[in-house]
C-alpha cells in the first residue's frame, strides 16, 4: 500500500487503489 493509482512495483493494476505498493 502506498500511492493511490493502482500500478504494483511490477507495473500490474491492482484491484483496489489502496492495495498499491511503490507507485512510479
């Protein structure tokens, strides 16, 4: 969890916005 957006460090959309990790 981190950013809102929805893009893991991986580049893969998350399901929720507030499941991100590192959003570049």
């Amino acid at each position: 969890c981190g950013a809102v957006g929805g893009t893991r460090p991986l580049g893969i959309p998350e399901p929720r916005p507030d499941d991100n990790n590192l959003a570049a």
